[in-house]
C-alpha cells in the first residue's frame, strides 16, 4: 500500500501535535496540514489548572517546530464539515487522502444570563488567574479533577470560597461513591467550603442560583462539571458519533481514511470489553501512535491500560485502568489513618493508601494516593492481566507485583 498524499490532522492540541510527529518519525514525507480551532500553537493543558494558575507558569505552549515537521499550520480555523474526502472550515476546503479527526472536547457550562469561567484552554486559565486574589468572592461549580485542582490552587492563592457539588460525594462518577467519599476530609482540612448534594439552577449576575431557592453571591463563578466531545459538526459526513467519534481497535472511523485520536474519540476496548472514551493526558500522548501507524497502512490495535492523575490538596492522586463502576474494591491501607491533620480532619496530606478493583481474580483498575509504586505496578499487572492473590493485594506491606498468583 503506497502512503497517502496529503494527510490533514483537524486539532491542534496535543493529540494533533503528536499524530504528526508521529507520522514523520515513520519516515512519512507526503503533504501534511494542520488545522486549528484556536489562533494558539498546541499547548499542554494538565498545567493550566495546576502550575499556571498559581503562577510558577505563564506558557505552556509546546514550541513544536512545525517548519522542521514540514507542517502547513492553518490556526483560528474551526471544522464545520466532511464530505467526499474534503474537509470544511469556517475559512476553506481541504481535500485529503487521509484524515485524522483530533477535535478534542468542550466544557459544559449551565444556564444563566451571569458570567461564567471555564478552564479548558490557556486563554481559559490566563484570564481567570489574575481573579484569583485574596477577598474575591469565588464559588466552583462542580468538584471533579478540575474543580479539585482549582479550588487547590484558589486557597494556595488566598482566594477562599465554597465549591458546589450536585453529587453526594465528589468524583463519584469516575471512582464510585466509596473511593470518592474519601477525598471529602481534604477540602476541610485545606479550608475550602465544600457543599455536597447542591444542585444548581442558573447562573446569574452577582451569583448562583441554587436549587431549592437559595441565593449564593460571587464574585467570580467558574463552571467545572465536565466536557463534552466537539463533534456536532460531523452531522452528515457518515461518521457514527455516540459520545465521541466512534472507532475500531485501529482508531478507524466508519468512513474510509478518517481516524479519530484523543479527546474526542470513542474506541472499542479488547481488554475491557466495551467502548470507551477518556480526556487524559496519556490518551493525547500515546493514541497517535497508533493513528499514525496505520494511516501509513499498519494494522496495530489501541487498547490502551488508561492513567491519569491530579495533584489536589497537596496530594498525588494516580488513576489506572478502568473499573466502570463494578468489581470487588479492595482498600490497600486506610484512607483515614494517620492523624488529625490542619483543621482536625483525618488524614495527613502526605498518607498513603491506595483503592483497588478486581473482576474476578484480574486486577482491573487501582487509585494511588501519594502511592507512585502502587500505581506503576498495578498498570504492569493490569496490562499483563494475570490472577492476584485479594488477601495479599488487601495489605500494602506487599507490593502489588508480589501479589500475582504464580
């Protein structure tokens, strides 16, 4: 199979970035193009809640040297359409031989005539930073990753104010009740006002809108209750989308030549046995190898082990595998030993303990508190997908290699 001609990548974030590095360290030397929604060069979007926010950043723009990687860079243009291996933007056409899809993911925001920040591109975090300050009044909606890590951020910067959460326990959507019940001590022992099962109604000038008829006033309000995949503008193009670009095991979207890598691609997972679709880091990182590969003609599959992690609270929280709610969960230390720490509440910042899943006698996925060889061994078994021993998995005496079933 010859390589294709002309290869357009459509997002300029870290996934578009890497797909094209990627397709030149295959020795690729056809036409490529790269278009971006923002006027930005990629940048890398982990700092902006974390360093950039409290100021040990300014930039996090990745310097790639498109010139050396031959690279036509078509910034501040947004995709509108496909059809008949022609890609449409807000300003031309490109005709194609192979596509790959990288349009990343968009906040949620609520309803409401009030201003509300999000934080999910650098102009995002750049224009919400020099708010931060002590005496402003900041409500988070939404105690997530992202809430978790600007909330963290706010009380490192003085800037003190309650997060809202609809759900009974933060992150309960990605780790389940139990393991995300755990992180609620933290925002007491750092200060911060957290307000569990606290809907939302709107957004108003000077505030929220709570449900049930309350008022909450602030200054500034920041959104964080999650994304959602950009691809309402695939509507047409033959694309199967169902939250997120649907993909096969080798990024293939249902239309010939087009790929979706990152954010915004859903792909079927062997090892888990059905579809799914992350926004980490990792994902943008590693996807594009694969894309690459087999935009060139390869046959290699994703199916990936997934990590993630975020730094809240003066802790490394460490993510692998996937869980999907269900398995036997089985705690490696207490989450709660280790003393009063600021504020009386339980748990010194720098405790470790760890939360795992099993299904059946496979470890499926494993949470890390401030735990790094937890997390880098239970990928190892994750992806080796060998028996453990729950009895030894259960004392954190042991590491967790030393708890595969010979």
């Amino acid at each position: 199979m010859t390589d294709p001609e002309h290869v357009v990548v459509a997002g300029a974030g870290l996934a578009g970035l890497r797909t094209i590095e990627e397709l030149r360290d295959r020795g690729y030397a056809g036409r490529v193009t790269l278009v971006g929604a923002e006027a930005r060069l990629p940048y890398d979007r982990p700092p902006l809640s974390k360093k950039l926010m409290i100021g040990e950043l300014d930039d996090t723009t990745l310097r790639p040297d498109l010139d050396a990687l031959d690279v036509q860079a078509r910034l501040a243009e947004s995709a509108t359409g496909l059809s008949g291996g022609v890609l449409t933007t807000d300003a031309g056409r490109y005709d194609f031989d192979a596509l790959v899809l990288a349009t990343g993911a968009r906040p949620v925001t609520l309803p409401g005539a009030g201003r509300q920040h999000v934080l999910r591109t650098l102009d995002d975090a750049l224009e919400l930073r020099p708010l931060l300050r002590p005496g402003t009044a900041l409500a988070i909606v939404g105690a997530g990753w992202i809430g978790a890590e600007l909330a963290t951020a706010a009380a490192a910067l003085g800037c003190r104010g309650p997060v809202v959460e609809a759900a009974a326990v933060p992150l309960a959507a990605a780790l389940g009740p139990e393991v995300g019940g755990q992180t609620a001590a933290w925002y007491a022992a750092a200060g911060v006002d957290l307000r569990l099962g606290q809907g939302v109604d709107a957004v108003a000038p000077g505030g929220l809108a709570l449900a049930g008829g309350d008022w909450l006033p602030a200054d500034v309000v920041v959104t964080a209750v999650g994304v959602r995949p950009s691809v309402s503008w695939l509507a047409g193009s033959g694309v199967e989308v169902a939250n997120g670009i649907c993909v096969d095991e080798q990024l293939r979207t249902t239309v010939p030549g087009v790929f979706a890598v990152g954010d915004c691609a859903a792909f079927q997972s062997g090892r888990y046995g059905t579809r799914l679709r992350f926004e980490h880091w990792d994902v943008a990182l590693h996807a594009p190898e694969v894309a690459a590969a087999n935009v060139l003609g390869g046959g290699e599959a994703y199916d990936p082990v997934p990590y993630f992690w975020s730094e809240q609270f003066g802790r490394m929280v460490q993510y692998v595998g996937y869980h999907g709610g269900a398995g036997q969960l089985i705690w490696r230390g207490d989450p709660q030993d280790g003393g009063p720490a600021a504020g009386g509440t339980a748990g010194r910042v720098g405790h470790r303990w760890a939360a795992a899943w099993l299904a059946g006698d496979r470890l499926v996925a494993l949470l890390s508190v401030n735990a790094p060889r937890d997390m880098l061994q239970g990928r190892r078994v994750i992806s080796s997908g060998v028996p453990v021993d729950p009895a030894r998995l259960a004392d954190p005496q042991i590491p967790v290699r030393d708890c595969v079933l010979r």
